[in-house]
C-alpha cells in the first residue's frame, strides 16, 4: 500500500498542488487501491499485487491535458525542491506544524482563560470576608496577589508563544504542497474534525448562555435573600463557563485554521499573506488583557464597588474573541 | 492482450456504453472491460482517467460523490442525454465504417492474393 501510495507521489512530484492534479491524483490512487485490494482477494501476494498495479497503470502523458490548465505552474524541473511560493512538506513535517499549533492554541487559549478567571480568588477571599473567617485587608490582599499572578503569567504565556510561533510565518505566506501520504492522512482528519469543531463551537456557546442562568435565577427569585455566597458562587459559575467557552473557541479555531493552512482549504486559500495573524493576536493579547486589569482594578478603587466591576472580565473575555476575528479578517484584507 | 494504440480512439465508446447501464466508479469500469473481454483488454488507469476527464469536459458523463465506502467517497460517472445522443451517433458512424473497412480486410488463408 505505501509502495503505491509512495509511487503516486514521485510521479506527481513535479506538478503543483492545484485542484487539478489533487484530483487526478487522488483518483489514479483511488483507481489503484482498487485493483490492489482486489488482487490480494484474490489470493495474490503483496509484491504480486503491486507489481500488477504498478505495470497497468500507464503512462503520465496520458493524463498531461487533464492537468493543462495548470502548465505555467509546473514550468520548473521536477525535485527542484523548494520555490519562493512553495513549501514542501512530508508527513512528518506536516504533522510537527499541525501539533505545533495546536498546543500554540491550547497555551493561548490557557492564557486567555487566566485572565478571565483572575477575579475569581477575589471573590472567594470576599465571600471569606462576607463570612466572617477574613478581615478586610486580608481578604483584599488574597484576592488581589492571585489576580496579578495570572494576569502575570498570562501576559509571559502570550509573549513567549508568539515568539515561538514566528518560526511559522513562512508556511502562512507560501503555497504548502503535502506529499500523497500526508494529504490522504490529513484530509481524512481534517474531515473527521469538522464534526468535533462544529460541536465545540457549539458547546462554547451553550456555556455563554448557561453561564447567565444562576445570575439571573439568582437575581428574579431570590431578590430579597441575603445568601452573598449564593451570589459569589453564580459569579464564580459565570467565571468558569465563560473561561471554559473562550477556551474551546480559541483552540478549536487554532486547530481549524492549521489545517486549513495546510490542506489549503478554506479562509486560508484565499488568503494566502494572513502570515502574522498568530503573532498579532499574542501581541494585541499581551497589551489588552494589563489594560482590562487596569481598567478593571482603577474602576474598583474608584468605586469601592467590588460586587460589580467583575463583569469586565466576562465582558472581556468575549471581546477578545471578537478582537481575535477581527485581525483575521483585517490580515486577509491587507493581503488581498 | 490488444494494443492499446489500435483500440485508442474507442475507448470513450466502451465507457459511454457501460455508463449506458448504469452510474459506476472507475475501479468498477475498469474491472467490467477485463471481465466481458476476457481479459484481452485491460484498460490503464490513466487512460480511465483521461477518458473520464475528457468526457466529463465534454458534457458526455456527469460526475457525482458516492456514498463512503472504506473511509472515502468515490466518484460516480453516470452518462448525460449529449452522451446517450453522442453514443448514438458513433454506434451508427461505427458499423457503417465497419461495413467498409470489412469489404478491404480479409482473413485467414483468404488475405493471401489468388490471381484470378
């Protein structure tokens, strides 16, 4: 099998990865698989089977006009490697950028849900405080050391990964040519994927909406009790949907626009200069989320009114996924 | 086993013909070709392929997903009215170059020239 799928590759080696050749490709291989399988049905050996498929299968000439229209692509000699618009990547290599990103996307999205729950050990050292186990410095200080730690560890998670990434930027800006292996395997992924992404998507939204219920159950039912922890526990629930919804919408987005990169599918077909986009989100995550703790910190001792200010960081959080769309769409516009 | 050079020019037609029976993929057209002929013609992938691509461009054959067999969608051909009416038109254009070719191609002892 791999005999045949590596010997689909050589031939096609030299010619570009347009929809043309993908398809010629795929089904020449599709043709031989075919046969091959049922050749061994047959009883025949593995090199038997090979060899017979291998032997009928003809000659590259044959199918020269049905990958015509790509001609003044493959104007270069075969195995010339790497072009300025072209990269070339093996299964190997391909599956290295793919994990690469996908943990990129992971530790940005970890970031994100940092922040977003930054506020929450305040909450619970006021509840403390509430309850009579902690006086008010004590409460204020717990609540805030926490606060700057993660925002501090978000911050170094941002700068550091969108250095790391920058490795990358080439595979954004040029044509990406998967060898046959690598397509079939990644394809087949990518496929089986969608159905994941589209639940997660799905899933972060259902949690944005779930987390408001106990808020305003909370609020219409239970107006004139005085359980504050009942409270603090509904602002903690919002805290950790809203963290746990950001969370799956950026990694799954990351993942979702790897492998678009990859397979040339999608957004990332058009726009083949988005290069940047991974490093301007970091960039714009490392300056927007010490401005949302700023903001959020001077409207605080401003009011002293710490049982509200904490809807900046829900309100946030959701503005940053907005602002992450927002500079994908910007950077395929400057490339276009 | 027959040239493929001398068989060159009808390969659309045993395509088109077994597409007249129903939708297939190619594997399985392929598969047919060597079965009904027993075997004295097998048809190369990549002349399949640039038959389907051919008439496909042509308007002769349609293309069309099939459902997942084996973790892949396959490609169905199924042949189109212009093809049914192309097919036609060749059927008759053949027996007709048949009829004359026949009355210049002798065979066994008979191609030997007798003086009459």
């Amino acid at each position: 099998m791999e005999t045949i799928l590596n010997y689909i590759e050589n031939l096609f080696l030299s010619y570009p990865n347009t929809p043309n050749v993908r398809k010629a490709k795929e089904e020449l291989l599709a043709l031989m698989e075919d046969k091959y399988h049922e050749l061994k049905s047959e009883g025949k050996s593995e090199n038997e089977a090979i060899g017979i498929v291998i032997s009928e299968f003809g000659s590259m000439d044959e199918i020269a006009f049905a990958l015509d229209s790509d001609k003044s692509l493959h104007a270069k000699p075969p195995l010339s490697g790497h072009s300025q618009e072209t990269i070339r990547l093996n299964l190997k290599q391909a599956q290295e950028y793919l994990d690469t990103r996908i943990s990129f996307g992971i530790k940005i999205a970890f970031g994100v849900a940092l922040c977003v729950l930054s506020p929450t050990p305040a909450i619970l050292t006021e509840s403390l405080y509430d309850g009579g186990f902690l006086t008010a410095s004590l409460s204020e200080l717990l609540g805030a050391v926490p606060l700057f730690l993660m925002v501090a560890l978000a911050v170094g998670i941002f700068i550091t990964n969108g250095i790391a990434m920058g490795k990358y930027e080439d595979y954004e800006k040029k044509q990406i040519l998967l060898d046959a292996a690598a397509q079939k395997k990644l394809t087949g992924e990518y496929e089986s994927w969608q159905t994941a992404y589209g639940r997660r998507i799905a899933a972060g939204v259902i949690l944005c909406i779930v987390s408001l219920i106990p808020i305003l159950f909370t609020d219409w039912l239970l107006k004139d009790t005085s359980y504050a922890w009942l409270e603090d526990t509904t602002a903690l629930f919002l805290f950790l949907c809203v963290a746990i919804a950001v969370f799956l919408f950026i990694t799954s987005g990351m993942r979702q626009s790897a492998y678009e990169t990859l397979l040339g599918k999608g957004k990332a077909a058009q726009k083949p200069f988005h290069s940047k986009k991974d490093r301007r989100i970091s960039l714009v995550a490392s300056i927007y989320w010490p401005i949302i703790t700023a903001l959020y910190l001077g409207w605080s001792f401003f009011s002293m009114n710490w049982g509200m200010t904490w809807v900046v960081w829900p309100i946030a959080g959701i503005l940053f996924g907005g602002i992450c769309s927002a500079i994908s769409i910007v950077s395929s516009e400057k490339a276009l | 086993m027959i040239s493929s050079d001398g068989i060159r020019g009808y390969n659309d037609m045993i395509l088109l013909c077994l597409l007249l029976e129903k939708p297939s993929y190619g594997y399985e057209i392929s598969r047919e070709i060597k079965l009904r002929t027993a075997e004295r013609y097998i048809m190369k992938e990549t002349t399949l392929y640039s038959a389907f691509t051919r008439l496909e461009k042509s308007g002769y054959i349609s293309s069309f997903y099939g459902s997942e067999t084996n973790g892949r969608r396959r490609t169905y051909y199924q042949i189109t009215e212009k093809g049914k009416v192309f097919y036609q038109e060749k059927c008759e254009e053949w027996h007709a170059t048949k009829e004359i070719v026949d009355k210049f191609m002798k065979n066994g002892e008979e191609s030997l020239w007798k003086p009459s």
